[in-house]
C-alpha cells in the first residue's frame, strides 16, 4: 500500500506524495503557554508526534515545527495576574511543556518562539499592506479579507454561512466584520515590539504564517493540528499566507477531533480541564499515550479514569511480552560464547522476505508450517504482523489497528517464548519486529542506561548467591531494596527475570 491522509481540504482520502521526494516538511500549531498544558492540548502533541515517527518509519526524511505563542492576550493577563513579566512566564511553561512532552515521548521538534521572529512577522505584515491584501487603522492592522476569493476553504463555508454562525465583534476601525487583525497596537504597560504602524505586537494567525515559511518555505507537505483550529485560525493562515506567495500554503491539512472529560467537552465553567502535568503525577505516560493513540484521530475521544486503567492494562501486556523477550534472548546469548547479534537491516530484510513468503498462505498451509516448525511460525506472525502494521497506518494513520497488530505480534511471542529450546535468531527477529513498531507509537518502556542495568543485575547475582548459601535474611533484604527502586523480580524456569513497575 501506498500513504494515504485525510485531507480537510478536499473532504477526502489522498495518496500522500511529498513536495520533495523523499523529505516531509510538517507544521502543527503549538501552545500558548501562559499555563500548563491540558490532556486535550496531548492529542495532536503525541498523535502528530506518531505521524512525524511513521513518516520516517517510512523512509522519509522530516522537518517538524511545533511554535511556541509566547506572546498573546493571555500571557499578558496572566503575567499581570501573576505580577511576572510575559517572558518569564512563558519561560516558565515552555519548560513544563518540554518535560511533558519527553515524558509523552514526543520531544522530537523544532520550536520557534513567536518573540523570536517578530522581525520576521512584521516583514509579512508589511508585505501584504503593499500588495493590498492589509491595511492599518487605529493604530492596528488588518487584513484585508475580500480580497481572497477562497477564504473560508478549509472550513467549508462561505463568508454569509460564516457571518451567521459565527459571533463576530463589531469593530468600526475594520473594512468589514470578517477582516482579522495581524498587528496589535499597544495598550499602556504591555510589552512592544516597534514596526511601521508604531509599537505593538502581532495578532495570532500572523505568527504561524511567518514561522512556516521561515523554517519550512512558501508551501509545506502538511499543516495539523485540532479541529477547533479549522476556523479561524488555519483558514486566516491560508489567507495570509497565499495572498503573500500566490501558493498553497499546505498540501495536505490534518485535524483531530476533540477530547472529552467524562463524556462532556472541556471547558473553564465545567471545571474539567486536566493538565497533563497533574495526570503524569500518578499515570504512566505511556499510558497515556496508549489511550490517545488507540482511538482514530478523527474520531473524538472520551478520556475517564476507566480509559487510563485500559491504558495501563494494555501497555502492561504489550511490555510484560516485550520484558520476557528480551529476559530469554539474554540468557541464551550470555551462555552462548562468541555470540554476535545480527544487525538490524538483515534482520528487516528477514522480516520482509517472510511476509512476502507468507503473505498468500492458506490457513491450512499456515497449521501445517506450524506443527513442523515453531521457529517458522514465529517468524512468519512476526512479520505478518509487522506488515498489517504498515497497510494500518498507511490508512490515514490508523493508529488502534496498528496497536492491535502489536497485540499481535506480543501474542505470538508469548507463544515461541513457551518451546523449550528457543533460537537466538528468531529472538532477535521478534525483538526487531516489536522495536520496528515502538519506534512509531513509542508504548514501550524507556531502557534504563546500562549503568543502571548492570547495578540491577549485580544486585540480583548477589541475591542468587546469598540463597544458594541459604542466606536468605541477605536474599530478603536485596529484594526489598529493589521493590524500593520499583524493580520487581520474577523467577522462572530459564532464571530470574525483573522489571520495572
């Protein structure tokens, strides 16, 4: 199969064809961080995290930019609120979004700040006034929306359908109600920045215009984000932007839908509104991730406490398999002398000879494998598995299926892991295979560094020797100081096993 997205544009599926062959530039609207972020704000940070991981599962090679609004009438009433000056408070929260977003496993970004590229953003802004797409009144200035034929293209509605749903505030400075500001006058007190029309700041959409096409150019492969982003603030970025290039501004659009609490949208006056920070105390945050990642994206999703234990229960199972694995394949390499690992292209190179070896199997041929061969069998569900994993999220990024086919890959594991005698080689291929999928929805634990490791392992030796010298006062003690460190300890017939809880 062949990539195909979703595209908000057209209302439909597209094959997905990059501007450049073989790189991905991709732009998803970030924070503003005037406060911790809520776990509505989780869903396109770890979705389009997965998207950007997939794209380069696929071979691409991709330029992620996630802004940062550093600066907007929230920071500026919080700061007051706060008696803190808006950099110092947008410092202080672009650090918590960062620590959030290396626990959600999904750090992987450039991060241009809005006060970073004010140079930038007042160059646009003064371009579209000479072009005539904006003008300045009062002090502020605004675009110019009748002169963009097609605004209102990404939300599907007309300027009329747009007047009558949306309230608009009426504001005698603007040519008509539809026009938005792109530079903001100054009140007394608030932090400024000079430009051609006098001090102020930019407007919100005005930002990310200038940010793409800083870091990505006049037209980028994919612009996400969420659905109440649709209107006003991609369809005024379109605008801005190709009144200014004469160009698309993204080929394809991206929205996901909506997180609720408990079955209700969040909002300020239900009081619903979790910070991410505040879940990640008590979740694991692969948990999280787990619940974001196995609902559609254009679906909406209903966060509770009973979708978090599912998240808990399910990375359990699909690390416990992983744990196992990798527990059998150490103890047969370390009595195994001059072993050497094989590398991962041959063992990708195994998995995709297998899948196309097997893909046309008959179940009954399929049995028939099996009861000769429990090595073959393993081999062909792990590559099977891994091959229904790339045809899921080659559909528009379907991502609960490609959790289902890692469900698969961990029951057949759990299966080779039962025969007496296991191969080292097909260890490794089942290892490759789950590490092949982690690498996109990131659900394993993360390793500890191998110091870490190895202190482990010298502290479960010494427990073994004290019980094989029938110290067990000693044996207790060690195992207690690991429960401490939240290692648990297993023993099994092929030795003890441990993990982390």
């Amino acid at each position: 199969m062949t990539l195909s997205i979703y595209n908000t544009l057209t209302r439909s599926k597209e094959e997905f064809r990059s501007i450049e062959p073989g790189k991905v530039r991709m732009y998803v609207c970030g924070p503003t961080v005037y406060d911790y972020i809520h776990i509505g704000n989780s869903r396109p940070l770890i979705f389009f995290d997965a998207v950007r991981r997939y794209l380069e599962f696929s071979g691409y090679e991709v330029k992620y930019v996630v802004n940062f609004t550093d600066v907007d009438d929230k920071l500026i009433k919080r700061s007051e609120e706060r008696g803190v000056p808006v950099p110092e408070l947008a410092d202080t929260f672009i650090a918590a979004y960062l620590q959030d977003a290396e626990a959600l496993r999904a750090d992987r970004a450039l991060h241009p700040r809005v006060t970073e590229n004010i140079a930038e953003i007042v160059a646009f802004i003064a371009e579209l006034v000479a072009k005539g797409a904006a003008y300045e009144s009062g002090g502020d200035v605004f675009f110019r929306t009748k002169t963009y034929p097609k605004y209102g293209q990404i939300s599907h509605k007309n300027l009329d359908e747009l007047q009558h749903g949306i309230r608009i505030e009426v504001d005698e400075r603007k040519e008509s109600p539809h026009d938005f500001v792109l530079w903001k006058k100054a009140k007394p007190g608030e932090i400024r920045w000079p430009s051609p029309w006098g001090d102020g700041r930019p407007g919100w959409h005005i930002e990310c215009s200038a940010m793409a096409a800083k870091y990505l150019g006049e037209t980028i492969d994919i612009h996400g984000g969420g659905e109440d982003l649709e209107f006003p603030h991609h369809e005024c970025e379109a605008a801005q932007s190709e009144s200014l290039t004469g160009k698309p501004l993204a080929r394809y659009w991206m929205h996901n839908r909506y997180l609720n609490i408990a079955g209700e949208k969040m909002s300020k006056s239900l009081g619903n509104g979790l910070t991410v920070h505040a879940i990640l105390q008590s979740a694991k945050p692969e948990a999280v991730r787990y619940v974001i990642l196995s609902t559609h994206y254009r679906n909406p999703i209903n966060f509770n406490d009973e979708s978090l234990r599912q998240g808990e229960a399910g990375i359990e199972r699909l690390n416990n398999s992983f744990a196992n694995l990798a527990h059998r394949l150490r103890i047969l390499t370390e009595v195994k002398a001059g072993w050497e690992p094989i590398g991962a292209q041959e063992l990708d190179e195994r998995l995709a000879w297998a899948a196309e070896a097997n893909a046309g199997a008959t179940a009954d041929e399929a049995a028939d494998e099996a009861a000769d061969a429990p090595e073959a069998e393993a081999v062909r569900e792990a590559a099977l598995a891994l091959k229904d994993f790339a045809e899921r999220m080659d559909d528009d990024f379907n991502t609960p299926d490609a959790i289902t086919a890692m469900f698969d890959l961990a029951a057949a594991t759990n299966k080779y892991l039962l025969v007496d005698q296991a191969s080292t080689e097909v260890l490794q291929v089942l290892r490759r295979a789950f590490e092949r999928m982690d690498a996109v929805l990131g659900l394993l634990y993360d390793a500890a560094d191998a110091a870490a490791d190895a202190a482990i392992e010298r502290l479960i030796e010494e427990r073994q020797e004290a019980r094989r010298s029938r110290d067990f006062s000693r044996a207790d003690e060690i195992r207690s100081e690991l429960t401490e460190r939240g290692i648990i300890l297993e023993d099994t017939a092929q030795g003890v096993r441990w993990r982390r809880k």
